[in-house]
C-alpha cells in the first residue's frame, strides 16, 4: 500500500513519524492567495477528510494561522518556519521555485509546484512570437502601421519571409514548456525538432534528437529556431551567452520563454545588433520589466511579451484542478503531483 511515508522516502526526504497526517479530523490548508467560490468547492469537497481552508489576508495573519497548518498554499520563508510546527506539504501556485527559501528548501516539508500547467499557453506564446519574426510582421509591418503606412517588403523570393516547415528547432529543457513547444513545431508546422534535458526521458517519435545538457553546444549550430525552456538552476544561469549566440546561424532565432536568468541579456543584445542572430522573440528577461533605457528596446529584430505567456482562464483551471487532486491524493495518503527535487532545485 502505498502511504505518505513511502512518498516522502521515494522523493529523498525524511520520513519522520509527525509527516503522516491522520485521517480523521479536518486538514487545515493556509493560503496566501485566495480562490473564487467555485474554486474553492472544487478544491475543498470530496475529499477523504474534511478540509479547513484559510485565506490569510497579511502576513501577521498568514504566520498566525501557521500554527496548526497542515498544508500551505504560497511559500515559506525562513522566518515563516518557526511558526509551521505542523506544516508538512507546501504547494506553490507557480512552476519555478528558483526563488524559494533556502532554508525551506533544505526543511523536510514536502514541496510541489505547477510544472506543465502553464505550459499550454506559454507554447501558444512562443509560435506566436516566431511568426511575428519569421513573417516580418514585427520588424517590418508593424513599424509600418504605426505610421499608417503599409507596402511590401523585399521580392516574393527574398529571404525577407520565411517558412517554418523542414526547419530545426532546438529545446533547451524538454519538460512541460520545451515539449509543447516542440509538438505544436513539429505537428503543427512540419519542424524538426531536438532537445536536450538534465533528465532521463523517453524520446518521442517526433523528436529527432533528444540527449543531455552535455549535447548542447554540438545542436546550437544546428538549429534554425534555439528555444530557452529550462528551469533556472545554478547550472543554467547565463547559459546562453555571447559563446553560444556567436555559434547560432546568422539565420536563426532565439525564444527565451522560461526564465530570463537563463539569457546574458547583453550578449543579446549584442548578437541582434550586430547580425550573429537574425532575431529573438523573448517572453521573460533578467530583469522584469527591463528599465526604459535598456538597449533591448533599441532592437528592431525582437518581439517580446510581458512574462505573460501562461495567463488566462484555462491555466486557472488546470491549477485549480491540479490543487484539489493533490489534496485529495494528500489526504488519502497517495502519491503527490509535481514533486520538487529540492537538491535539484526543479
């Protein structure tokens, strides 16, 4: 039978006897963010036992309630800590948690996020920044409108436009946001895809080349689009730097759509400016938002978004709906969603 102590044991945490819950009796959930009725319904009824749900509305009222939490929706920090006594499962409302607690990340309190419910949208985000730039729209035609002004740009054979069908994109993490990236690519618009990930996957059929980290700079000459979908890690910081962007075709473009800690921003800068990269389509950057006088906004060959490539109704529900199976498999004893190896820091 699978209980909550074999769970902790698998995820490399301790299984101290306090880590189980009992069945009887409510389970009391803390939560620095607050739900819409219906929400709230779908996560608290059904469940094997009944759930108390606490929206704290500050953080005097958030470390108070902590005191008898069982579960805590939002985060920890270390001050937080020595108010949760009872605290054995945290689950975060986002999928990075690069900016957790170090403390709570080296706690035993068991820690989940959302990994691959904003994916959805976040992929949709990126094919819709590489049209932009693929088919002129952004350093050509929107230019254009802005002045009220519309003509053609280049021949109907010039390399002005171009297609996305039988080119090479390139996945830099192949979890949720790298592959639904690369399957709309590939079924969608006949790409070939490659990726790399720090983990060892299956690879699907459609994938032409899947392989660790340590393959990374051998696919970058490769590819026709390079994709920036890992998490942010010690290891991933300022990967993709002047090296790798020297070493891209001069006909390629970079997506960075997971974390901006992951691009040098200046090295971009540099490489759209000076023709190494034909263009970038960004969603995220290292510092959000960037200040007015950054010289990212100077560059005619970028799109970018606002890091709100996985807003919307949709991912609402798929979080909510995430939520309310972990507490139910919570409070069976079973197996939790979306586990974060805290070593790994994803």
């Amino acid at each position: 039978m699978v209980t909550r102590r074999t769970v902790l044991q698998a995820s490399g945490l301790a299984a101290a006897p306090q880590v189980m819950v009992a069945q009887t009796g409510p389970l009391k959930i803390v939560s620095t963010v607050s739900f819409e009725p219906d929400e709230l319904a779908k996560i608290t009824q059904g469940k094997a036992v009944p759930i108390r749900f606490v929206f704290a509305k500050d953080r005097e009222e958030f470390r108070k309630e902590l005191r008898d939490a069982d579960v805590v929706y939002g985060g920890l920090n270390a001050a937080d800590l020595d108010f949760a006594p009872k605290v054995k499962w945290v689950q975060s409302p986002g999928a990075g948690v690069e900016s957790a607690d170090p403390k709570f990340m080296a706690s035993p309190i068991l820690f989940t996020n959302m990994a691959r419910i904003f994916a959805p949208g976040i992929a949709e985000t990126a094919m819709g920044l590489l049209l932009c730039l693929t088919r002129g729209i952004t350093t050509y035609y929107m230019p254009q409108f802005a002045k009220r002004q519309m003509k053609p740009i280049g021949t109907v054979k010039s390399p002005d436009h171009w297609e996305l069908e039988g080119r090479t994109m390139g996945l830099v993490g192949f979890g949720g946001i790298g592959y639904e990236v690369g399957r709309r690519a590939h079924h969608g618009f006949g790409m070939k895809i490659m990726a790399t990930d720090a983990k060892p996957i299956p690879k699907p059929e459609w994938v032409s080349e899947l392989h660790d980290p340590t393959w990374f700079m051998e696919m970058v000459p490769q590819v026709d689009v390079l994709v920036s979908a890992a998490p942010a890690t010690k290891e991933t910081r300022k990967m993709f730097n002047e090296t790798v962007f020297r070493k891209m075709k001069k006909t390629a473009i970079f997506l960075g759509m997971s974390r901006g800690e992951l691009f040098d921003d200046m090295a971009l800068v540099k490489a759209l400016k000076e023709g190494w990269i034909a263009g970038a389509g960004l969603d995220v950057f290292p510092v959000e938002p960037p200040p007015e006088n950054h010289p990212i906004f100077d560059c005619k060959n970028v799109v970018m978004t606002a890091h709100t490539s996985g807003w919307g109704p949709d991912r609402q529900r798929r979080l909510v709906d995430l939520f309310a199976e972990n507490i139910r498999r919570y409070a069976a004893g079973m197996e939790l969603m979306n586990v974060v190896d805290k070593a790994k820091g994803y």
